[in-house]
C-alpha cells in the first residue's frame, strides 16, 4: 500500500508536467488515494467481522491491483484520479483489517512491538518508491512505473490468499454485539484517529514534498528522491524499537509527545537547512511513536467493539489525510515558496500534542478502567 500510495508523489517532476497541473491539484492526486477513506472506513470494519477479515483484505487488494492497471494505462490527470480512488478504495479496506487482525493475534502479548512491525511496512513501501519507480521510469516509462504498483498488489493479494489464518480468540462469543459502542468509545476512538491522522499528515507532507524542495535548490529528480528515502529507512528501524520501548518500559505518553515536538521543529529547519542527516532524522524520529498510537483504540475499546471501533480510527485519519494534503499543495502555490509544506507539516505535529492531551484527559475521566500506561 505505501508503495503503491507514494507512486504519484515519487513520479511528480514529471507528472505535473504531463498532466499541466497546479501542484494543489497535484497534491489532491496525491491525497484522492486516501479521501474514500471518509466513507468506507467505518463499514469496512464491520464489513470484515462479517466476511472474514482475510476475505476483505483479499478484495482490498484486488481493487489495488485494477486501480493501478487504470493509473498506469491513464492518458489524463482525470483517469489518474479515478485509477487512484479505485486504489484508494481498496488500499482502505486493507488498512482497517490489517489492524484488527494484527490486535486480535497480539492484545495482551507485545502488542506494541507487533502492530510497530505491522505499521512498518508503510515507509517500507515508500522507501522502495521513492528509489525504484524514478529508476523504472527513466529506463522505461512513467506508465512502467505506475504499473508496477499493480504487479506489487498482485504478489501481496496471493500471499494474504495463501498464509492468513485467523487468531482463534478473535471469535466472539454468541450474541455479543459488533456494533455496540458507547459514545464514549466512538469519541476516545475519534480522537486516537484524529492524532493518528495529524501525525501521519505530517510525515506524508515531508515525503511528498521534499522531493520537489531538493529539486528546486538544483537536485537531480532521481537523486532527490533517493535523498528524501532517507526518512523512510530510518522510520522502519526505530518503528520496531520504538514499540520494543513501549511493551518493555511504557510511558507512552511522554514518548509520543516528545516525538511530536522533536518532529515539529525539524520539519520546520528543513527548508532553510535540507541535508540528507536531517532528513534521515525526521525519520528516526517519527518511528518511535507508531506503535504507541496504533495501541490507542485497543487502550478505549471493547473486544465486541473493536471491528466497528478500528473503522472509526480509520474514518478520521482518512479526513485528515484527504483534506490537509492538498492544503499542502494549496500553500505552496500561494506562497511560492517550495518549502511552506514542510511549514505546515511542523504546525500539525505542535496540533497532534494538543489533542492527544484531550484524549489522555477525557480516557481517565470516563473509561479509567480501560487506561493502560496512561499514568505514565
């Protein structure tokens, strides 16, 4: 999914020529990915307790696989959008049943640690983009390139169909209830999503942009674009120690909002001060939070809530993602300055601090039983 997402911001010196675009409708190609996530969210999650996890991860990825083809074969920024939304669509579904499934198997094990391994396969996925599609389409084409995340999605479609069982203990007992949240879970859940969501806007404003700020202070695309992977490879490695942190010492709290501050103000440097060691920074830090906000919901939600419940997490971050990505674009081409993005990126990490202090505030005043390393 990260490598069929990052596609289009990898490709962009060339695409927003081809298609003769501004780069706030480049930056809704970009986000258009994500935006059916708005409504597709919620009843995917319960979509999959019905059907099957597996089932719905499988359809997912075959909507991935036709999206793709469409992108790839697309002659016109409108085909590319519809191409992406098909994608998109799918790359949704997936998404929210890969959490579930990840929980089910892990809640009460080391949670922390899985879902950071679950979640690395994000920036794994861009970090091979951003090296190998400019590769790919300066020795054959664009097209080439758009059409090889198809070709990803069909080898990934066939290993789900093949190696996935479900957890035995993610059964419910008969006659409990998949759609039975409390207000007070549907509004924890929404604000776990929503820091989920501005995180994430942060980070995807830095990978898909910093390419055109290097290429702007004179970078070659391809060399850009390698540079810019930095964050990616680095993310991947402290995902992992990041959630070992949280399952072996706890303190989740401190250890997301010193992320978010830390995260803010190099995002903010990288403008007027781009080097590959900060890049590579940003990235180091933005893993060690992953696994500590992926742990929320399973910190606000019951086992019967939880389909239902990881859809709400999903329908927000994919509000966030749809609309604030394109604001990205929408600032550069006001400003004309080629690092106003990376300007917002740091404003949204100072917002995601913010809210998460709400969350922590009203988890202990209405759910304190469900608090797990809140005290901390």
């Amino acid at each position: 999914m990260g490598f069929q997402f990052q596609s289009v911001a990898t490709l962009s010196y060339s695409l927003v020529a081809q298609f003769n675009v501004t780069y706030a409708e480049f930056g809704l190609l970009i986000s258009c990915y994500l935006l059916p996530g708005i409504v597709v969210a919620y009843p995917g999650g319960t979509l999959g307790k019905r059907f099957g996890d597996n089932q719905i991860a499988i359809l997912g990825l075959l909507l991935m696989v036709v999206g793709g083809l469409i992108d790839g074969i697309g002659i016109s920024y409108a085909t590319s959008l519809g191409g992406r939304l098909i994608a998109g669509t799918g790359g949704v579904l997936l998404n929210v049943v890969l959490l579930k499934m990840a929980t089910d198997w892990f809640l009460g094990r080391e949670i922390g640690t899985a879902l950071a391994l679950l979640v690395s396969s994000w920036p794994l996925g861009i970090g091979v983009a951003l090296i190998v599609l400019p590769w790919i389409a300066t020795s054959f084409s664009v097209s080439s390139a758009l059409l090889s995340t198809s070709v990803a999605a069909a080898v990934a479609l066939v290993l789900v169909a093949a190696i996935y069982r479900p957890a035995a203990k993610a059964v419910m007992p008969e006659g409990e209830s998949t759609l039975n949240l409390s207000w007070q879970e549907k509004g924890l859940v929404s604000l776990a999503g929503s820091v989920w969501a501005l995180f994430n806007v942060g980070c995807i404003i830095v990978l898909s942009f910093t390419p055109s700020l290097l290429s702007a202070k004179g970078m070659p695309a391809e060399h850009a674009g390698i540079a810019t992977s930095f964050a990616s490879w680095t993310l991947i490695s402290t995902m992992v120690l990041g959630g070992v942190l949280l399952d072996r010492i706890g303190y989740a709290t401190a250890l997301m909002s010193s992320s978010f501050a830390v995260l803010a103000l190099s995002m903010m440097l990288l403008p007027s001060a781009p080097s590959f060691a900060l890049i590579a920074f940003i990235g180091a830090v933005a893993g060690l939070p992953c696994g500590a906000m992926l742990v929320l919901p399973s910190e606000v939600l019951r086992p019967q809530s939880r389909a239902p419940g990881m859809g709400i997490f999903y329908t927000w971050y994919y509000i966030g993602m749809a609309l604030l990505t394109p604001a990205a674009g929408l600032a550069r081409d006001l400003s004309g300055n080629p690092g106003a993005p990376l300007i917002l990126a740091g404003s949204l990490e100072i917002a995601a601090i913010a809210v998460l202090g709400i969350f922590r505030m009203l988890q202990h005043r209405w759910i304190p039983e469900f608090v797990l390393n809140a005290e901390k």
